[in-house]
C-alpha cells in the first residue's frame, strides 16, 4: 500500500517546525553546540539523512491523531517538534547511561562529544522542547496551552521513571514481570500515549476520546517495547542499527531476558552464574534461549498486545476521509510484526 500524501506533507512539515525552532530558539549559539543537535537529529555529520533522522513516528502519530479528531494538523506542529526534541533528549541521555556507543547505525552524541556535552546537550534539547510546546499560544487558549504542557511534563517524568526502574534492574537477578511493565510503561508507553492524547486535545475532542487514545497508546507503547526487545537479541544488526548482543552484554532485563530467567532452565543457571558477559557468552545465551523457545514466547506476546491496541482502536470508531491516514499507518503498527 502506498503511503497516502498527507503522511509525506506532515513529514516535511516536521521537519521543517524542528529545524526553524532549533535555530530561532539557538540563533546565538556556538556552532558546535547547535551540531550536537542536528547531528542527534540526522541532519549533520556521516551518515546523516532518513535513517540517521529515525522513524519520527511519535510526533507523526501525533498530527495524524489531531487529524483525525477533525483538527488542523498543522496548527499542532509545535506539540509534534515538542515530543520528537523530549524523544531525543531521553535518547541522548540513555545512550550515555546504557554505555551505548551506537544509535541508528552512528556514533552516539557522547562517543563523539564526550559524556560531559552530550549531557548538556540532552538537557538543552528538554528545554527547547518546552520552548516549542509553549508556542502553541499562538493558536490555542491559554487553558490548552497549559494543559497540554502539564501532560508533557507528566511524560517526561513518566520516562525518568522508566529509566531509574531499568538502571535498578541491572543489578537484579531475579525481577518480576510486574516490575518490568511498570518499567515499560514510563520509558516507552508514557510519551506515545502523550502524543495521542496531545493530537486529540489540540483537535478540541471530547476527554473521553482523549482518554481511549491514552489507553491505546499506553498498549501500543508496551508491544513496542517488546517487539523491540525481540529485536535486541534476534533482529539484524544493520536495520536496527543496534548490536544483537549489546542487550545480554549489559545484562538488560528485557522481555526475553525475563523469560529465560524465570523459566528455570539452562538459560536461567547460566544467566546467574555469569557475573560479567562477552561477546561469546551473549552468542551462547542467545542459543540457549532459542532451544528454549523463548524467541517464539516472545512474538506471541507483542502480537497479543497488537491484538489488545486493535479492540480499543476499533472501539474508537475513527471512520471518513480525515481519518484515513490514520489508519493506515495504524494497521502498518498492527503488522509490524519484525
């Protein structure tokens, strides 16, 4: 299926709000700060361009929802730039605390600025943000205004919560599954729910509409989550642009992870024994887990989570021509099975 036009107009249009933002709001900076930007962003640097950029699928989803909900998608332009800049941000200041070293297949701002920058930088990039939601007073009462920045903010903790919950996990053998959806519900659920709810309180749509789009992008946010987890251990190195052993080597609880060491198995007395693990042991546990059929365990459960974000996508009744886009690029979320 051919994406429809709008998708490629809203697109452009993103980039070009983020780009005019980042250089009103930065205009008197030095230039190898506003770099650090545009480089996390795609825009600079070696291998820049759309696969440096990422999917930018949360402030599209965002337009696409305030769309859909009968609004001027363009007047939301500042919320989407909004949400992409605090995506980028938690970005930056993740790689530097996971130790990762690559990010869509490039150098990470920390390996290329050092820690001390790219921690300024992802601390700049939160505030621009909320420089660029508050822009939204040209066109919305100062009531939206506020609200939607209270609903941000809300995320933005959402996703340090999130984050503190995974750093904690480290150093825990034995984590319950319970922990680990709370985990999941701040750093990947909390701002893909916002920008639904963001794209239907800027369409001037009822709360219970804006409710169910929060619902529905908490879920989708969790099958990401673990799709993505799958993906760690199984997916290709080049497409992710993320190593398929880095999740092991730094013994992240993810969902696969989890699974094995709950399943008592070989995977399970081997993943404790090991205090530290190398590049051969993350092959190793990779195997066990396969025999193990966590890998099959796995996708049934981020297509049982779809299956879940489908009822209540179809219970939002989202019909006519204003909402098509929407849902196409839904159902692509739907089969975004690897």
């Amino acid at each position: 299926m051919q994406p429809d036009p709008l998708i490629s107009e809203m697109q452009t249009a993103l980039d070009e709000e983020l780009r005019a933002s980042i250089a009103s709001i930065l205009q008197d900076y030095p230039n190898d700060y506003v770099a650090m930007f545009n480089y996390q962003l795609g825009w600079e640097g070696e291998g820049a361009g759309m696969d440096a950029q990422g999917k930018r699928i949360r402030p599209l989803l965002l337009l696409l929802a305030c769309q859909a909900c009968g609004g001027d998608w363009r007047l939301a332009l500042p919320a989407a730039a909004a949400v992409e800049l605090v995506h980028n941000f938690s970005l930056i200041h993740d790689d530097i605390q996971d130790c990762s070293e690559v990010r869509r297949g490039r150098p990470t701002v920390w390996v290329k600025w050092g820690e001390a920058q790219a921690i300024n930088a992802g601390d700049a990039m939160l505030t621009v943000a909320q420089y660029e939601l508050l822009s939204l007073d040209q066109h919305f009462s100062a009531q939206v205004v506020n609200h939607a920045v209270r609903l941000l903010q809300s995320a933005c903790l959402d996703l340090t919560r999130g984050q503190f919950l995974d750093i904690a996990f480290e150093k825990e053998d034995d984590l319950p599954i319970d922990l680990y959806w709370q985990m999941v519900g701040g750093k990947t659920g909390a701002l893909l729910a916002t920008s639904f709810q963001l794209g239907a309180l800027l369409a001037g749509i009822n709360e219970d509409i804006q409710l169910g789009m929060t619902e529905f992008g908490t879920i989708i946010g969790a099958a990401f989550q673990v799709q993505d987890d799958w993906l760690g251990i199984w997916g290709d190195d080049v497409s992710t642009g993320k190593s398929t052993t880095s999740d092991l080597i730094s013994k992240k609880k993810t969902y696969p992870i989890l699974l094995g060491s709950h399943n008592a198995g070989e995977f399970a007395r081997r993943w404790k024994e090991l205090k530290t693990v190398n590049e051969q042991d993350a092959r190793e546990l990779t195997l066990l887990l396969e025999k193990e059929n966590i890998s099959e365990a796995t996708c049934k459960k981020f297509e049982e989570l779809y299956q879940q974000a489908r009822a209540i996508f179809i219970a939002l009744d989202f019909n006519g021509e204003k909402a098509a886009p929407f849902n196409q690029v839904i159902e692509s979320l739907f089969g975004r099975i690897r």
